[in-house]
C-alpha cells in the first residue's frame, strides 16, 4: 500500500469506529446473506463477535506501518480461523462484504480513492491470512 492509501484507510476507519457497532453488525448481516454457510461458524453472541472485528481491524489498522507486527497478527488470526472451520474461498466472501459494509457505513466519504485503499488493504490481509492458514489446514 502507499502511504496515501494507508492514511486514507485510517482517516476513514476513525470515521467507522464512530459507529463501530453498527457496522460492524451491517458487515456480518451482509456476510451472512452472502455467505449463508459461514453462520454455524459463529457462536449466537454478534455483539461479541462485533467487538472482536471492529478490535482486530483497529490492530490491523494500527499495525499498517509495521509490516512484520501486521504479518504476525495476521498469522495468529489465520491459525485461529482454520480451527473455525475457514476456508480458502470464505475470503472473498469477507473482503465483499467489508466493502459494502464500508460503502453503506462511509456514504458519500466512500470515495473511489477510499474503496481502492481498502481494497489494496483487504488484497494484502487475504494474501498473508491465506498463505499462514495454508499450512495449517493441511495439518490439521
């Protein structure tokens, strides 16, 4: 990502925590339209749940100009996810569903600049989640 794209991720993620829980319950209402068969991967609780992505994503965010604290924060997460039963293909699904949470949570601040940064930014955290989750799932 170029620094232009971090800041414009972290200039609009402020923006997201200023209704962190509502879209965070828009991100996982639209997963699980998109998505039906990720919903037994959830336990009942999306309040929780809700909690944990906004806090995961805001370490994420915060982790954007360390690449190697990213990576290993990203790793960690990957190996929870394949112990959830995540697979491969359950990443685009996420990535779709973070964009138009984004998109519905930003409006009209959700500019082409703003989905291009966010998109790079999702891109980078597939790829890395995807290659750690790898291993794993074979052994497992």
């Amino acid at each position: 990502m170029t620094p232009e794209q971090v800041q414009l991720v972290r200039l609009s993620f402020t923006k997201i925590m200023a209704v962190k829980m509502d879209a965070a319950r828009c991100f996982y209402d639209r997963l699980f339209a998109i998505a039906p068969e990720v919903r037994p991967m959830f336990s009942n609780d999306i309040e929780s749940q809700a909690r944990k992505l906004m806090d995961t994503l805001a370490i994420a965010i915060g982790s954007l100009r360390d690449p190697s604290l990213l990576n290993r924060v990203l790793d960690g997460l990957a190996a929870r996810h394949v112990g959830y039963g995540v697979r491969d293909e359950h990443y685009t699904k996420v990535g779709e569903a973070l964009i138009w949470t984004l998109e519905k949570s930003l409006g009209d601040d959700f500019t082409p600049q703003v989905k291009s940064a966010w998109t790079s930014l999702y891109a980078a955290i597939a790829t890395q989640m995807r290659g750690a989750a790898r291993p794993k799932a074979a052994s497992a």
